[in-house]
C-alpha cells in the first residue's frame, strides 16, 4: 500500500514539475505578452488610432489574458542599492497561482485565439486521437505478437527481415502520404476517402456517417500501424531466438513439441519482458506521430490541435494539451509496471 502511494506521490509530481516548467518558460518568454498582446487586438480588432485609446485597449486586453499580475510568487524587483535588484514576494496574487488554483478545480482556461473552453474543445480533440491510437495500439501488439513468433520459429526469413527494416526506414509521413496517393487517388486507386472523418457532410444521416467512419479511418490506422510494427516485432523475434537456446526449451522439444508450439506455449512468456517496454512507449508514441497524421489527413484531433496551438501561441489549449499527453504517459508507466508483475511472478513477491 505505501509503495502504491508513493508511486502515485512520484506521479503526481512529475506532471505537476513538467506542466509548470511549460507555463513558466512560456509566460516568460522576453516580449511574448506583448506579442499575445497584439495578437488578440488583430484577431477581435480592437486597435485604435490614438495612443491614447491604444493603450487603454492593451490594457483591457492584459486584463482578458490575465497578465497584468506577475508570473510567479517571486519576481525580481529593482532596488538603488549596489546589486541593482532584489526579489519581490508579490503573494497568491500571480499568474501561476491563479492557473494552478484554476487546474486542480478541473478548469484548464479558455483559448487565447478563439475564446472557447480548453477543456471542452481537448475532449472533443480527444473523441478522434484517442480511439485512433488506441485501435493502432492493439492492432500492432495483435500483428507484433504473432510475427516475431512466426519470425522466431524459423531459421531463415531474410526477405520478412529487409521488409520490415524498409519499412522502420519510412518517416511516418511519407508512409502516409504513399497511402493517401496509392489508395485515396483516383489516379491508381481511389479506394478511401483522401481526409476528414465523414462527419463533415450535413446531409447524412447519423446511420450513413458511423457506417462511413470505417473507411475514413483506414488509412490513417494504417499509418499509424506500419510505421510503429517493426521495432516490437523484431525485438520480439529475437528475444524468442534467444529463448529457443536454452535448455528448458530444448527439453520441451524433446518431448514432442514442435519449435513453433515450444514457442508459444512456454518461450514467448519470458519474451515479453525485454518487449513490454516497447509495448508500453507505443501509446505515446502514436499521440506524437497522430500530429503528423492528422495533418496528412485533416483529422480535427488533439495532435493537430496542440500543433495549432504552439503555432498560434495559444498557450492555454498548449498547456492543456500537454497535460494529457503527460497524464497518458504516466500511466503507460503504470500499466507497464503491472505488466511486468503480470508477466514475472518474482517481481510480485519483492514488491509485496
């Protein structure tokens, strides 16, 4: 029981350490408030001919993005004594505080750019990255699996190898967009829609999009798939290379079973273990790569929106993109080390 708390003690704190270095680095940035500044002025078109009226419209604008209180609890002061500055307690009244107060009630702020809720737009971002890498999660453990078995149990499978090394060569853009213009051009074979989800067209019914949402979704998971199969697969085919040398495998064979069967019956459970790290990685992975799939195929996802976010400077949706990005890895640890006493029983009784 301590052990669980303390782990999650050690969780908490490395998001929390990571979210805040982010907000702290992007709020003091030399002449990026000044920046938001003029940037929100553009976008609502508030800026005003006189100095005068200007400034009072910066000022009103400051007050929107919450930057007229200092970033942190300390903050350098200048002083006329000989060092020239000295640090100034300015209190809870920060910008930190007031985002973290904010963050540990569950609300996340509003968009710079838009004005919209950053929590409410990241889970509709998350309705179409998550259950993408997730669906390319699973397939490549079901394809990875079963190919590093069948790659173990033979002696010579040269041409599966370069394959699979040609493949891991590929950027995943460039496998994706070899997708889009093999299988979504109507040049070759215009077999899947080119982009969207199938959600964009009004005159559908709910039926006709979900029955649709399949074949938008293929190319994408593809993607994500081939560019993320080669490395568990061949780790795990070497590690049941390696199984097979040993004597406890050797044994089971002289007892009537096939490599293959030895394999899968006794060899592949303590394969594993070297491959659930890569296992684990594939989930945060696949959120990084879904920023490059998303542009490839204009999913409104949370990789396309955290790439719009740091593009347009809208540190409220980068931040809370982030945070998820943070709290999904986290957990990857997690389940990785439940793994792992799932897999070897001896790692259970240390840690009991």
């Amino acid at each position: 029981m301590a052990r669980m708390i303390l782990r999650l003690l050690r969780w908490a704190f490395t998001v929390w350490a990571l979210a805040s270095l982010l907000f702290l680095l992007t709020s003091l940035l030399p002449n990026e408030q000044q920046l938001l500044i003029r940037l929100s002025e553009t976008a609502t078109g508030s800026r005003m001919p006189s100095s005068e009226q200007a400034a009072v419209a910066q000022q009103a604008v400051k007050q929107r993005l919450g930057l007229t209180d200092p970033v942190f609890y300390l903050s350098p002061a200048t002083t006329n004594s000989s060092f020239g500055w000295r640090w100034q307690w300015n209190g809870t009244h920060n910008q930190y505080h007031r985002w973290l107060s904010a963050l540990l009630r569950g609300n996340l702020g509003k968009s710079y750019r838009t004005g919209e809720t950053v929590g409410i737009t990241i889970i509709e971002a998350i309705a179409v990255t998550v259950p993408l890498t997730y669906l390319a999660t699973l397939c490549i453990v079901g394809i990875s699996i079963p190919l590093g078995v069948w790659l173990g149990a033979r002696s010579s499978s040269h041409w599966l190898y370069t394959a699979l090394y040609m493949l891991d060569a590929l950027p995943l853009f460039v496998v994706a967009l070899l997708l889009l213009l093999l299988l979504a051009n109507p040049d070759y074979f215009s077999f899947f829609p080119a982009f969207g989800l199938g959600f964009e067209e009004d005159d559908s019914s709910g039926a006709s999009t979900l029955l649709r949402y399949p074949s938008f979704i293929v190319l994408p998971l593809s993607s994500l798939v081939l560019s993320g199969l080669t490395e568990p697969t061949l780790q795990l085919a070497d590690a049941l290379r390696h199984e097979a040398q040993l004597d406890y495998m050797l044994t089971a064979q002289a007892k009537g079973l096939t490599r293959k069967q030895a394999l899968w019956r006794h060899g592949l459970r303590n394969a594993l273990l070297p491959t659930l790290t890569l296992f684990t990685e594939l989930l945060p992975n696949l959120l990084a790569g879904s920023v490059v799939v998303e542009f490839v195929f204009a999913l409104p996802g949370l990789g396309r929106l955290v790439a719009d976010a740091a593009a347009a400077r809208d540190y409220p949706m980068l931040l809370g993109g982030v945070l998820f990005v943070l709290v999904a890895r986290q957990l990857t640890l997690s389940v990785a080390d439940w793994l792992y006493q799932l897999a070897d029983p001896r790692l259970r009784i240390s840690a009991s």
